[in-house]
C-alpha cells in the first residue's frame, strides 16, 4: 500500500491496540468484554494486513495457532476452578487478593475496579482466544489464493 | 463428582478438543491415550447422568450457582444458565455417547497423521461437546450456541478431506444451510427473549400463550431445526455431507442430525406444549416426514456412490423418526405414544444401524480406493467382516426382524396406520423400496468373482464396527427390555413430563 496508508497504519495501530486492550481490561464494568476487544485488536491486525502486505505476517500464525489453544483451555480451567460449588462459580468474587475486592457499599465511592472475581480472567481468556483466533484468521485468508496460500 | 456429571460431560470434551493439539506435541502416543481418557471419561459422565435421570427424575444443574439445585433468584425469577435433564435429554445423551466412542475407537487406525489427524480428532471431541450440550441444555440461547458449536464442527469435519474436490464442496453447502438455520433459530430466540425477558426454556414454556409472535417463533424453530436435521426439502446437503465426510465423523453427524429431532420433541412438547398443543403441528411434521422418506428412498435408487446411497437411507430414516413425532404430536397419548416409543427408539437403532453402514463404506474407501459401485465387485472374498457387518446393518435399515430397526419401525407403521392408514402405507412401501436398495449396494459391492485384491480393515475399525453391530442384534432380540428401561423414560419426559420438566427448574 502507499506511504500514506502505511504512515496512518502505524500511527492507528497502536491506539486500536490500547483501545483493544481497554475493551477486554475493563469489559467486566463497561459495555464490551473479551470477544468485542480481541475483536477489536484482530481488526488492527486486518489493518496490518492491508497496510504492508500478508505476506510478512505469514510466521505470526505459528505463534497464533497455539495461543488460541491456551486462550481456550484457560477459559474452561477457569470455569473448572468453581467445581467445589458449581461450574462456572465466581471463587475469586469477595475473597479479597487482587480480584476480590469487596463490593462498595451503594452511594458515592471512588470506584473499585477489582470486584469481579474470575470475571476478568475469563475476559483475557476469551480475550486469548479471539485475537489468536480471529487474527489467524484473517492473516491466513488473505494469504489464501496466493501461491500456496 | 456425580453431581456435576452433566456439566462434566460438556465440558471435559470441550477441554479435551482444546488441549489435544497441546499434547500432541508432546508424542502421538499421548494423545491418543488422552483422546481415550476424555472419551472414557465423557461417556461415563453421560451415563451416570442417564442413570440418574432414570431413577431420580428430572436433573437440574445451575452453572454459577452456590449449589447446582439454585436455579432460580429469591423471586422465583431463572437467572442463570441451567442445564436440565429429563429422559428424553439422558437418552439423546447415551445416544451421543455410544457414537461418540465408537467413532472414536474407529478413527485411531482410520484417518492417517500426514492428514491432519490431530485437527480430526479435536473436532470430534468438540462435535461431540456440542451434542452433549444441545441436548442437556435448558437455555434457548445455549442452545444456539451448542447448535454453532456442532455446526461448526461438523462443517470442518465435512470438508476434512480438503484435498479432493468434492468434500470442500459439501462443506460449504453444508455450512450454507446450517448457517441459514441456525440464523432462523436465533431470530425466534431474540422474538421469545423479547417478548418475555427470558430465555430459560421452562419458564418460556410456563409464559408462551400463544400470541401472534410466538406463532411465528414456533415457526422459525421448527424451520432451523429441520433444516439442521435435514428433512425434505432442506436435506440436499445431508448426502453430500454424509458421503464426503469421513466415515467416523458421520456416525457423529447422525447423532447431531438426531439432537435437532430431539430439540424439535423439545420445542413441541415442552415449550409449546401449555398454549400450542394443537394437532396441526403434528400433521405439518409427519407429512413433512413422509416427504423426506419417500424423496430419500427414490433418490437412493439411483445412487451409484456407495456413500452417497447409504446416506439417502440415512436421510430416509429421519423421515421415520419426523413422521414418529408428527404423529405423536398429533394423538399426545393413546396411539401417539406408541408413535413416539417407535421414535425415540427408531434414533438409537438408526444410529446403530446407519453408524455401521457408513463405517463399512469407510472401510470399504480405504481398502480400494473408490466407493463407485460400478466399479466395486467381489469384496466379500477379501473383506469378509466388512461383508457381513454390511448385510447386518443394511437388513437392520430396512426393518427385517429379529433385528432392532423392525421393532422400532413396526411400532411407526402401527401407530401411523391408526392416524392416517396412506401414511402407514406409504411408509411401509418406502421400507421395501429401501430393502431393494440396500440389497443391490451389497450384491454390487460384495458378491460375484474376486476382481481385486483389498486388505481387510485393521481390527480397531473392526472392533468399532463390531460394537455398533452387537447394539444392533441385541436390542433387535430384546426391544421389550430396552424399551422398557431406556425408551419408555423419554416417551413419558415427552408425553406427561412437561409439568415435572417445570417444576424441576422453577421449584414447586
């Protein structure tokens, strides 16, 4: 593609990254979560795609392919972690530690992010799982047609 | 454990597609000693289930909860996503089950490494996953999901062989109509969720009164679940994906097309069974069925792939268990429950019965290389098993006593008879076309002088091939005794169990 869209590219792609990565992080308070952000990051990497070619992603799949597994496995492993109650029970939710924290009481308060529980791990799973996923996808359609594909 | 066997028999095959590319890294031995760990593991779990379906009743688990019976809110309002077991579900689950290993058992020597054996075997376990769900879940929208699921995995199953030019093609129809029907599922889902802000199936049902937009929801679930199970006239992607996939995928497959009959059992007697009970259901479904037997059978006549002309008569079968359900949703008791008994044990048989025919053309590819049938002849002299299990499961097809395809077809051509005696007749002509096929695909395939030699199927194929037709003899010598422990459950979960279904998932 020509020097403006590669210019642009890289200066956007960044911003889709962190705004991805928002997405995800922050997907157990606010609209969106594990699918919508790693939807998000596999756009930039659409993006990277049209802007220099697929070819010079073609190795990425290696690494993908593998880590769509993990993303995967960490989500059903997780879910296996509530199995002394239930399947898919929220163990971290109000047992303190980092993901614990306890829910606020209603009414003002300076915000606790870290209520959720297992929640936000099952986002950067699902998170894992999409951006492998969909970015494998994509890199690897575009490469299809092509000598070999 | 046992009390969350039935989330366990979703979620460790689902675990186990995910990790078996991990361990197969590690050596193929290892995988394939885990495949068999997740499989044993996953048939005892939906055993264990039925079993306690049968003897206890109605199996609830709430995924989430503080304990599995915590399916409701204080306000009696269902909240999460609840996995519900009644007969009917714990019988689909044995169903799956017994497919599941001897798919299984069948693919180890079947599909070859430089393939893509792992991707294979991974997706069975993930088809397999979505079947267990499809017919535990009692969440509508679970439900699409666990349809997706089996879609998508059936899809790559189909199109495994991607460097022939025909199964990729099957594929892609195949995800065509999927596609389409999952689409129409989801549409009725999102009419019922906003009509009543609920997509618990039991508290639907408890709501459904029958309005205009619930009409139109019946209709679009009844239409993506039958182009999900492959009735005419939404079956032309049915014989290409079962005579393209490899052979253990498509004894899988027919258990996936059977979860959909059992997902439309579901829509038409539990969640549609308080305000839409009205007989024209029933005659929609059973002409619908008829259709599909006598389509496939005369398509059938005129197959020279071997695969395809066992998948016409697999299509044909379906049209059965359609017309078994059409008219059990017409009478609800009395002669219906007889049709339904036909039915439900009609799925079992067919999975049996169409399971060992496709695993016979399996083996049959893999020794010579074609499945024309016109250029097959004299197989038997090499491939003596393959010979025999063929002739068992085609005569089982057809419905020829003593064996398990006549005692559940007879009670279809009884009951049918008693509703409308030119269905029965049709039917029954249907069953005797189907013979006459059946009977030329194994003359042309087995019989006459040897004119080629092929080497017999390796014993883990056999031993696959062999379980299937064990099931087949003996439900065939002994239908009353399943009938009673393992059929007669689910008729009555169908019949009289809505109530109970209810009142297990929202309380007294």
């Amino acid at each position: 593609m020509s020097v403006v869209v590669r210019t642009v590219s890289r200066v956007v792609a960044p911003v889709a990254l962190a705004f991805g990565a928002y997405v995800i992080m922050h997907g157990h308070l606010t609209p969106g979560g594990g699918f919508q952000g790693g939807a998000v990051v596999a756009s930039v990497v659409a993006l990277l795609v049209v802007a220099f070619g697929a070819e010079r992603w073609r190795k990425w799949t290696h690494a993908l392919l593998p880590l769509e597994d993990v993303g995967a496995m960490a989500f059903v492993i997780l879910a296996f972690l509530g199995l002394g109650a239930t399947f898919f029970r929220n163990v971290l939710a109000g047992s303190g530690g980092l993901f614990g924290a306890p829910v606020p009481r209603l009414g003002p308060n300076p915000g606790a992010l870290n209520t959720a529980g297992t929640l936000p791990l099952m986002n950067w799973a699902v998170g894992l799982k999409v951006i492998a996923g969909l970015g494998a996808v994509v890199i690897l359609l575009s490469l299809f047609g092509r000598e070999d594909g | 454990m046992l009390v969350h066997a039935p989330i366990l028999a979703i979620a460790v095959p689902l675990l186990g597609a995910f990790s078996l590319l991990g361990v197969s890294y590690i050596s193929r031995t290892w995988r394939n000693v885990w495949a068999c760990l997740i499989a044993a593991f996953t048939s005892a779990m939906a055993v264990a289930v039925a079993i306690r379906a049968y003897t206890e009743g109605v199996v609830v688990y709430a995924l989430g909860a503080a304990s599995p019976t915590q399916s409701v809110t204080a306000g009696g309002f269902p909240i999460r996503i609840v996995l519900v077991v009644d007969g009917l579900g714990a019988f689909m689950g044995l169903i799956a089950a017994l497919t599941g290993v001897v798919a299984l058992v069948y693919c180890f020597q079947y599909l070859r490494e430089e393939e893509g054996k792992n991707l294979g075997l991974s997706l069975l376990l993930l088809l397999w996953a979505g079947i267990l769900g499809m017919v535990y879940t009692g969440d509508l929208f679970n439900f699409f999901v666990f349809l997706e699921v089996t879609s998508i995995a059936a899809c790559a199953l189909i199109g495994y062989r991607v460097w022939e030019s025909r199964p990729p093609e099957a594929a892609f129809k195949t995800m065509a109509m999927y596609t389409l029907g999952g689409l129409l599922v989801l549409i009725a889902v999102g009419i019922l969720y906003g009509e009543y802000d609920a997509l618990n199936i039991a508290y639907l049902g408890k709501l459904i009164a029958g309005s205009p937009l619930d009409r139109l929801a019946l209709g679009l679930l009844l239409g993506g679940l039958l182009m999900k199970a492959g009735a005419v006239p939404a079956h032309m992607w049915a014989p290409d994906a079962y005579g393209e996939a490899p052979a253990m995928a498509t004894v899988v497959l027919v258990a996936n097309t059977q979860a959909a009959i059992y997902a439309i059992l579901r829509v038409v007697f539990t969640l549609y069974g308080g305000a839409l009970a009205s007989p024209g259901i029933g005659w929609l479904i059973a002409s619908l069925g008829i259709a599909t037997v006598l389509v496939a059978v005369l398509m059938a006549v005129v197959q020279r792939h071997l695969g395809r002309l066992v998948a016409y008569g697999a299509v044909s079968q379906l049209g059965y268990m359609l017309l078994a359900v059409g008219v059990g949703a017409v009478a609800r008791g009395g002669f219906g429950e007889v049709a339904l008994t036909g039915g439900i044990f009609h799925m079992i048989n067919d999975a049996a019965a169409v399971g060992l025919l496709f695993l016979v053309v399996g083996a049959v590819r893999r020794a010579v290389g074609s499945v024309d049938l016109l250029s097959l002849g004299g197989l038997g002299h090499a491939l003596r098993w393959e010979a025999g299990f063929f002739l068992l499961g085609a005569l089982a097809l057809a419905g020829i006593p003593p064996l398990n395809g006549f005692a559940s077809k007879f009670l279809i051509y009884e009951s049918t008879f008693r509703a409308s005696p030119i269905l029965a007749a049709l039917a029954l002509l249907a069953s005797i076309l189907l013979l006459a096929v059946v009977v030329r695909a194994f003359q042309g395939t087995f019989l006459g002088p040897r004119v080629r030699e092929a080497s017999p199927a390796p014993r883990g194929m056999l031993v696959a091939m062999g379980i299937l037709a064990l099931v087949i003899v003996v439900f065939g010598l002994f239908p009353g005794f399943f009938i009673e422990r393992i059929v007669a459950p689910a008729v009555q979960a169908v019949l009289t169990g809505r109530e109970a279904y209810l009142a297990a998932v929202l309380g007294g």
